[in-house]
C-alpha cells in the first residue's frame, strides 16, 4: 500500500456520488488522479457504472475509468485522499464507517456543508468525533456543480491547518479553471458555507413575492454584515466573510434559480399550495432546510442573536407571512 505525496498522480476515493461529488470526481481525474467513488445504493452504482450519466449532472458524461461501488472498504483503503462529499445528514455515519478503515497518512477533504442537528456540530467537528487527525481541509465555495463539470473558471475556499493536507488537497482539485485560495479559518469557512443556504431561501422568497434586486441586494448585504458578526461571536475570523466561501458563495446561492434552496424560497414567497411546497421538498435536497433547524438551535445554545435566523424559523416551521421580511429589513437595527 503506497500513499504518494510528492506530486505524481494520486488515488482518490470519493465518498458520495452526487452532483457536486460527481464533479469533484471529473476535476480530479482531469488532473491525471485515479478516482473511485462510493454510495450506500446499489441501483444508483449500477445505473451510474451502465449509463455513465447522472440524473442530477445531466448532459455530462462520467468517465469509464471513475469506479463507481457500494463496497466503501475498496473506496477508501489505499487512496492517498478522502472526499467526503454526502449531505450533512450522512457524515455522521460515513465518519463512523471511514474510522474502520483510514490510515494515518492519508488526507482528507470535505466537501459537505452543514450542521448536524442533534449535536449542532458543522460537518468538520462530526468528523473529528471518530477520525482524530489534523489531515482534515474543508472546500467551500460560490460553485455550481454543473458549472465545475462544465470547466468554467471558479473558486473554492480552502480551511486547513495541516500543509501537507493542503498541498495534497490543491494538487487534487487546482488546474488551469479551479482555484483554491486556503485560510486556516475552518470555522469561519463552514459557517459561511452552512448558513448561506438559510438566507438563500429567504432572498427567494423576495423574488417570490415579485421585489426586485434592489430589495434582494438589501437582503444580501444586511446578511453579510450579520454573518460576518455571527463568524466573530463563534471563534473564527470577521475577514473570512469576503473570502469565496463567503460573500462569494452568499451571492450565487442567493441570486440564482440553480440554487434550490433560493428556488424553494421563491415557492414559498409566491404562495403555492402546500401540495406543490411538499412535492418540492420530497424530490430535491434542500440543505437550508436542514441547517436552519441546527443554525436556530446553536445559536440559542450559544446565546448568539441573528435575527433573521428566528425569523426565518418562524415563517418556515411556525407559518408566519413571508412578507414579514420586508418589515424586518426597514427596522432591523
């Protein structure tokens, strides 16, 4: 077993076959990288390994040599790095099961975002439960998954404090059209990353309701302001809003209709019925969902104030007019 670091190609093993996973995948193996990627699901390794296309990356092509298995053991025991890319509510159990078979030099690189809602852990602190090591980075940034598979220039945000993971990590995903800028800043990164998706939901129900930009850049730099405070109160670094995984990723997730959580929020601001929310809720992945239940929690744990954080679990979870963000944004101090 041989873990290579010095710059020829690597093994990767991809935890997770998702859009953005997927396109993670097709980066790595662009930069000359062996890959094999896992799912718990047997249908979904079959019909990837035949098809060769994903219903959630369409008009992409997933290259012959990515092994796509349920067998997590051959995924992950030889690969030099680790990407973890499962929705939040999985990292838990995927950390669990990574623990049997890790070794201690290799890296890894998550590319999950979120906060675990029991614990109100982000996605990094779960990991570290089970697998203790400082070979950890995070990625966060203003990314579509199509767009990367597509090869369009962006950038990522890079959290890590270990070199050599971040050398690893760069060496992985850095090429003529990605671009990695690191910060040490881990925190800050994973709540950028986390709570980017609750406001998304909110500028949606803006454009919901027919406000126009005017009112949804209002949104988005009040929410700026907030999260930077937000990242200060909870131990990380003001300065790390303005990174990519900060106001760069705030802006995508929040002004484009490729963002499903700002399309879920234009549903609820133009007042559909209940059966088309639900409908739209049990056939995508709607991580602000998710991570507004955690993000309430923490910071009443922490006794954080953010207003349109309560706000926002109002209008979802308790059924208050959406249109209470429009008084919200004139009187919020």
């Amino acid at each position: 077993m041989c873990y290579n670091l010095c710059g020829d190609n690597m093994t990767i093993g991809v935890l997770g076959t998702g859009a953005f996973g997927l396109s993670l995948a097709l980066i790595m193996k662009d930069n000359g990288h062996d890959v094999r990627m896992w799912t718990k699901f047997e249908e979904e390794a079959k019909s990837l390994s035949t098809t060769r296309v994903s219903p959630n990356l369409k008009g992409i092509d997933i290259y012959k040599d990515i092994k796509i298995t349920t067998n997590f053991e051959k995924t992950v025991v030889g690969a030099d790095l680790i990407v973890i890319a499962v929705p939040a509510a999985f990292v838990d159990d995927v950390s669990i099961e990574l623990n049997k078979y890790k070794a201690a030099k290799q890296h890894i690189c998550i590319a999950s975002k979120g906060i675990e809602q029991d614990t109100c852990l982000f996605v990094y602190d779960v990991l570290r439960q089970y697998i203790n090591s400082k070979k950890v980075g995070v990625i966060s940034g203003p990314t579509f998954a199509i767009d990367v598979a597509n090869k369009v220039p962006v950038g990522l945000s890079l959290g890590c404090k270990h070199r050599g993971t971040t050398r690893v990590i760069k060496e992985a995903l850095q090429n003529s059209h990605v671009k990695l800028r690191q910060t040490n800043d881990i925190l800050g990164i994973e709540i950028c990353g986390s709570i980017k998706n609750v406001i998304a939901i909110a500028n949606g129900m803006l454009a919901g309701m027919e406000l126009p930009i005017s009112t949804q850049a209002m949104m988005i730099t009040e929410s700026l302001n907030d999260i930077k405070e937000l990242i200060h109160a909870l131990g990380g670094r003001k300065s790390t809003i303005l990174s990519f995984a900060g106001f760069g990723d705030l802006l995508l997730t929040c002004t484009s209709e490729k963002s499903r959580n700002y399309s879920f929020g234009r549903l609820l601001g133009s007042k559909v019925s209940k059966k088309e929310i639900d409908a739209y809720i049990n056939s995508t992945t709607i991580e602000g969902l998710y991570t507004l239940k955690s993000i309430h929690k923490l910071l009443k744990k922490k006794k954080v104030k953010m207003p349109i954080i309560n706000l926002m679990h109002d209008i979802i979870y308790k059924g208050k007019d959406p249109e209470a963000l429009l008084t919200f944004l004139i009187e919020k101090v």
